[in-house]
C-alpha cells in the first residue's frame, strides 16, 4: 500500500509538468520605479501635466516616479530618449502638440513617431487664444484681418513650429496678408512683449495668456478651439467669427516605447484615468490650464494624432517653415 500511495504522489507531483512548460504568471505591473520622460523644461505646462501624473501614481502605486526634464532641438532630444528607452513599461514619454510637428519641423530625424511609440491617452486639449495689446483698435478676428490688410502686422509666439505659429501662418497665407512673426522661446518672454505692446498680438495657449486677460492687460479677440471655455465664455471661437477652418489646440498626451506590452499600457490608461478624475486634478487641469479633459485610449488618440502629423506637416512643407 505504500508504494502504491507513493506512486499516486509521485504522478500527481509531475502532472504540471505534462504537455510542456507550465504557465508563465503574467508579470506585475509596475515592476519598478517608473520614468517620465518631459522633452522641455521645468516649468512649462507639459511639465506640470508630468509632475501631475507623477504625483498621482506615486500615491496610488505606491512607487517612486522619476520626472526627467530634456529640452531642446525642438523637443527631438528628449523625445528620441524616450524612444530608445526599454518597452518594459517602466518608460514612458509626456508630450504636448509638439510631437507631431516633428517629422516635418525637424529633419533626419533619429526616430519615427509613429512606428516607434505606442499612443496611451491623449490627457487633455486647450484652444489657443489671439489677444491684441489695449491700445490696439481691433475688437474681433475681422477687425484685425481688415487693419492687416492695410498694413503688417506683428504677432508673438512661443517659437517657429509651435502650433500657434503655423496657425498663423495658415491664415495669413489663406486670406491674402502679411504677419510679422516674433518667435520666443519662452511663453513668458513672449506675453512680457506683448503686454508691453512691442508687438501687436499675441497667440498663446489660453492658460498661458489667462493672468494677463484677467487683468485686463491685454484683450481676447477669438479663440481657436470648436467650443468657448467657461473662462472666456464671451469670446467667440474662429467658427462663430466666420473662419471656421482657423482652428489650433495645445494638447497633452502620453506614449510608450513601440513593444511595450499592451498589459502595461492599459494598465497606465487605468491609472492616467483615475488621476486626472480626481476631482481636485481635474479642477486644476480645467481650471489653471484652461483644458477639457479626453483621457480616451490608444486608437482615439492615433487618429487624433494621425490628423496633427498630416495637417501641420504640410503647413511646414508648403511655407518652408524650419525649427528655432
């Protein structure tokens, strides 16, 4: 009997072993710190959107998340880094509008944009805003065209390729004007000039401009998104003022290095999920960045990002528009 109990024991205990290799247990996620790769500097609203994101998963993972600021070359330093980071879930990249202009803006590029990335969410999008020094005449978007086709007229921006920028450059060419572009590098620099009336207006994201249009140092004429802010619910959209194809979004989102698995991805739009519905995040998404939450997934944000590469790539393409 006891070698008949052994036997019975010893073929229980090779049973897992039968018909090959047993399962492999689906690896944990996170399985280490995590990296957020930020390719501009400290400061910016990307930035913010980042140490936002690293906050919240930190308290709600419970590891440390590493925000890694790498500015320059028109964000391609810090966004060829994130594409060379290992896909094991542990990298990952927060961009803004930028991303997109890449290709066209920046040429020999190291990477691809859209073979060596995995969209994950696009967070949240914001309309740019054109506000005119109050000394300038100009109430609306038909004011300022007529007055630039009488003369030239200057604009600041946050720097050539930015979406802002090209916007511009668009509408100037479609309705037959000239604008003197003033290219900063900085939105701060650019609102100072603006504000001192060095230049005639300004186009900026709306959470860059909100100070100085709530004290009244310089005065909206439009903003370029499909539907009015709560915060400038007196300022008409460029559809409402006749031009409805002068449209022009700051956007923040969140990609992976091409291979990371879709377990890690998913489990990062859950989280990116949870963070920027809370409610005290989201207020001071909508409210400090002027911003309407997405927060959709990985194919929302493909096509949204296959329509950005498409329409500014050949906005830079067709007026030679080159990097700072």
């Amino acid at each position: 009997m006891r070698s008949l109990a052994f036997g019975r024991r010893a073929a229980l205990a090779l049973l897992p072993c039968l018909g090959g290799v047993p399962p492999v247990r689906a690896q944990a996620w996170p399985a280490g710190n995590l990296r957020l790769m930020v390719p501009f500097g400290p400061g910016g609203s990307t930035d913010v959107m980042g140490r936002l994101l690293a906050t919240g998963l930190q308290r709600r993972l419970g590891v440390s998340v590493l925000v890694e600021n790498r500015g320059g070359a028109a964000t391609s330093i810090g966004t060829g880094e994130a594409a060379r980071a290992a896909p094991d879930g542990q990298n990952w990249l927060v961009t803004s509008d930028s991303f997109a202009v890449l290709p066209a803006l920046v040429p020999n590029l190291a990477f691809d944009i859209t073979q060596d990335f995995a969209p994950v969410t696009l967070i949240a999008t914001a309309p740019n805003v054109i506000a005119v020094h109050p000394s300038r005449p100009w109430q609306n978007l038909g004011d300022m065209l007529s007055a630039a086709r009488g003369g030239r007229l200057s604009y600041a921006s946050t720097g050539n390729g930015t979406t802002g920028h090209l916007a511009m450059t668009r509408f100037a060419a479609a309705n037959g004007v000239t604008l003197a572009h003033a290219a900063y590098r900085s939105g701060g620099l650019a609102l100072n000039d603006a504000v001192a009336g060095h230049v005639d207006m300004i186009i900026g994201s709306a959470a860059l401009l909100a100070p100085m249009l709530a004290a009244n140092r310089l005065r909206p004429i439009v903003q370029l998104g499909g539907a009015r802010l709560p915060a400038l619910s007196e300022v008409p959209t460029s559809s409402e003022a006749g031009f409805p194809d002068f449209l022009a979004e700051t956007w923040w989102g969140v990609l992976a290095p091409a291979r990371t698995p879709i377990t890690a991805i998913n489990r990062m739009l859950e989280e990116i999920q949870a963070i920027f519905r809370d409610e005290a995040t989201a207020k001071q998404v909508t409210e400090t960045q002027q911003a309407s939450l997405r927060l959709d997934g990985p194919e929302p944000m493909r096509s949204f990002l296959a329509g950005q590469i498409t329409g500014w790539g050949d906005v830079i393409r067709t007026h030679a528009i080159k990097a700072d």
